[in-house]
C-alpha cells in the first residue's frame, strides 16, 4: 500500500519522537505579521534566546494597515505602534520584511505563494490560521499560536500530534459561473464546521486537477473553516509551471531537480486515507452562506431552510442564526438586499478573482443602495490589476478601488461595517461582529457572486450575468 503526501512531509521533517506523544517536527517556511508576533519577541528577549535560523522567516504587515492612507505614520496610534515594532523586531533579529517600500508588502498568504516562498514538500507554519492555503502547493500548512511563533523562532521546530488524513474526491467538471469558493462552501456545508477535526484534508479528482494555484489556493484556505488543521492539494504540472521564475524559487538546473523531488512527494496512486468522501462537482452550484459560521450555506436557488428541516444538532445554532442575521426561514436567498459588497481577503484576493469580478462589473454600475470596494492582496496584485486596468473598470462601475491589506474581512482596520449592514463578502469568516460591528452580518460567496451583488443591490445568481 502506498503512502499519501502527509505522511511522507511528515516523516521527512520529524525530528524524534517526543515523552508526551507528540513529534517535534522541522518548520522549512515560517511566515510571521504584525499582530501576533510582538509577544513572541518579547519573549524571545526575556528569555535572552537568539532566532536560530532566520533565513527561514518571512515578515509582511497586513491585518491592521488602512487600505486608503498607508502614509506613515498611519493614523491609528496602534496599528503605527504594532507596525513599528514589526520593523524592529526584524531588524534587531536579521529577519527579511516586506514592507510598503518593497513593493512586495500584501497579505501574509498571498505574498509567499506569489514570491515562491511556499513551495511543495514543505512545512509552513504562520501565526494566522489560514495559513492552510499554502497547501495548495503540496505542503503541510498550519496556523500556530504566539508562544509557537516564540518556540519557531528559537528552535525552527514544533511539538505536534500527527494529524488522521482524508481524500476529498471532487469528480467532474464544474459548470460556469461556479468557482473554488463554491467548492470549498460545499465541502464545509456537507462535512461541517467540526467535521475535519483531527484531519488533514488531501483535494484531489478531476475538478481539482483542472483548477488553476489560485483556485487550490482559495480551495484550501478555508480548510480551517471545516475544522481541519491542513489541507492540501498535490504538486503536478500547474504547481511547477506556476513556481518557475518566481524570486524565491530554485534556478535552472535547481529547478529542475526541485521538480523531480516535488513529483515524488506526492500522494502515491495506492495511497492509505483513513477517510475518503467523494463529490460530483458537475451538481454544485453558486453557494452563498446565510448564517454565523461558514457550515450554514445553500446554493443560490434554494430557500432559507426551516430549522425544523435541520438535524437536531444544527437547530439551537440556526436559531441563534436566524436572530441574529434577521433572516426569515423558509425564504429565497436570492434576492435579499445587501449593503455592502467586499472583494479582498486571503481567500479571494489575487488577480485571477479580481479578473473574475471585473468580468460582471464590466459596463455596469453598483446599486446606489450599496459600498462596494475592492482591495487587492498584495502590492503586486494592485499593480498587475491596474496594468490590465481592472481598477479603471471597478471604479467606472462604482466600486472603490484601494490598496493593499486584510481590509473588511477581520476589520482589524479602517474598513469596517456600520451598524447592521448586511455584506456580500468574499472572505472566508461570517462570525458575528467579524467584520468589525457587533452587529454587522456577513454572507459569504464568491468573487464574482460579490460583484453581481453589487450591481443588483440584492443577492442574486452570477449566472445570470456570464
């Protein structure tokens, strides 16, 4: 029987066997940002420790930097607080940081991949718990907490408990105007949020195979959202071909022999999974959420489901739901009117979303009911999409274009809903107050789900645009 991708990066990167049952695993990439890594500096000063290998850490700011003035110093005393401590922490410990000056500052997940950091065969570790996207290379991806970002930076390892690992087959061919988003809403909808608990989640099948790194990279950020630790997509030719070039990859004949080991380190044909569940992608359709976690989705042509029809397990949440997204039960979700529509985030910020939410945009115009902004990853986004003047025709359309950062989708920034603005967002979190009001509402969808939003002021079907 074969071996599947986790178990061969695990063994690969296992140092020993710890007393408590865990395994102390090497970290290969160890990417770091300015909110959660302050603490563990302090404590690596404290503790009179040195950063073993900082090579092997990557700074950028992201959370908490404004997407209209980034002119220093930014205007929230904390943010220019936390911002500063970043650029002293990686100067005193001789850490490379990507800051506005470099042109390559943006998301913490959107910059590794595109500078060809995140590479196959991998361990990846980030304080920030969508660094599951970097999966989507064939590595092992995973967010930590501070005092692990203070035991990384001092060790380069981990103490972790090996993860179960499940095949999610997604057979088929998917239909047009349905995207990675749609895919990973439905795996989460169907499993739960709960349901990957323990796991790492291996994407594979037809449709997989067919989806561009942007796609994959979307598929596995919101691993984390079904409960599982990991997710991963395999390394083939698309991986390859998208890494080539790229500032941090390997170089000629190096490449060339990263390809040989990348290929091998994939999931054997006969692999072992100690769970499988298979998918048609051809049956899924547009999905949108209409809850309080990303588990309470439907596609776009069902109804709100009556908490009656649930198991018995999800009514006290839907309930909860219900109340607090002032939904009615039993209702179409198409056509509920919106306030707000975001385009950004880890999960749906590159150029490859903003081309698909440009496409509905295009020769339309925003709803006079709506805000609706676009923020790109990364600095490097923003400049590919204002080369192909994607900027010119969100902003003909009426949407803000801004630039580079985690915007409305944690709003630990300027970019936050009012009140109980209702947002069509492309993020991957709809948790109450997630968008920075306590009573703000978020229904997550697509990219271009977002945009057709936009226009009609209204949930609707971007099928109906294409």
């Amino acid at each position: 029987m074969g071996t599947a991708l986790v178990d061969k990066v695990w063994d690969l990167h296992k140092v020993r066997r710890l007393p408590n049952g865990k395994d102390q695993v090497f970290i290969g990439l160890h990417l770091i940002h300015e909110v959660t890594s302050p603490q563990a500096f302090q404590m690596i000063r404290e503790e009179k420790l040195k950063v073993l290998f900082p090579k092997n850490t990557f700074a950028t700011v992201d959370h908490i930097v404004p997407t209209e003035d980034q002119s220093r110093p930014l205007k929230d005393p904390l943010a220019e607080e936390m911002l500063v401590a970043l650029e002293k922490n990686t100067k005193d410990f001789n850490i490379q940081f990507f800051n506005f000056a470099s042109s390559k500052q943006g998301i913490v997940h959107v910059i590794g991949p595109e500078l060809g950091l995140t590479q196959p065969g991998m361990t990846i570790a980030c304080g920030d718990s969508h660094t599951s996207t970097h999966g989507a290379f064939g590595a092992l991806a995973f967010g930590i907490g501070t005092t692990q970002i203070k035991d990384i930076l001092a060790t380069q390892t981990l103490a972790l408990s090996k993860p179960k690992s499940r095949r999610i087959n997604i057979t088929g061919k998917l239909n047009k105007g349905v995207y990675a988003k749609d895919v990973i809403l439905n795996i989460i909808r169907l499993l739960g949020v709960n349901g990957g608990i323990g796991f790492c989640y291996e994407y594979g099948g037809e449709a997989i195979d067919r989806m561009t790194m942007e796609e994959r990279m979307s598929l596995c950020n919101m691993s984390i959202e079904g409960g599982a630790r990991m997710g991963y997509v395999n390394p083939d030719d698309t991986t390859f071909e998208y890494l080539k070039g790229k500032e941090f990859s390997p170089k000629g004949e190096a490449f060339d022999t990263a390809v040989s080991w990348w290929k091998k380190i994939a999931s054997d044909k006969d692999a072992h999974y100690d769970h499988g569940v298979n998918i048609d992608g051809s049956k899924i359709e547009p999905m949108v959420t209409w809850g309080i976690n990303p588990g309470q989705a439907i596609n776009i042509n069902e109804n709100l489901p009556e908490v009656k029809s649930l198991n018995a397990s999800e009514r006290e949440t839907a309930e909860e739901a219900y109340k607090y997204m002032s939904l009615p039960a039993g209702k179409p979700v198409k056509g509920i009117p919106i306030n707000v529509a975001f385009i950004g985030s880890c999960t749906n910020g590159r150029i490859s979303d903003l081309r698909e939410a440009a496409k509905i945009a295009r020769g339309r115009k925003v709803s006079k009911k709506v805000k609706a902004l676009v923020v790109p990853g990364s600095q490097q986004v923003q400049k590919a999409a204002e080369k192909e003047g994607l900027d010119q025709i969100f902003r003909e359309a009426g949407f803000e274009w801004r630039q580079a950062g985690c915007s409305m989708c944690l709003a630990m920034n300027p970019d936050k809903l009012q009140g109980d603005q209702l947002c069509a967002s492309s993020s991957n979190r709809n948790f109450k107050g997630r968008q920075g009001s306590s009573t703000g509402r978020t229904m997550l969808m697509s990219p271009a789900m977002v945009a057709a939003a936009a226009i009609n002021g209204a949930v609707s079907d971007v099928r109906e645009f294409l």
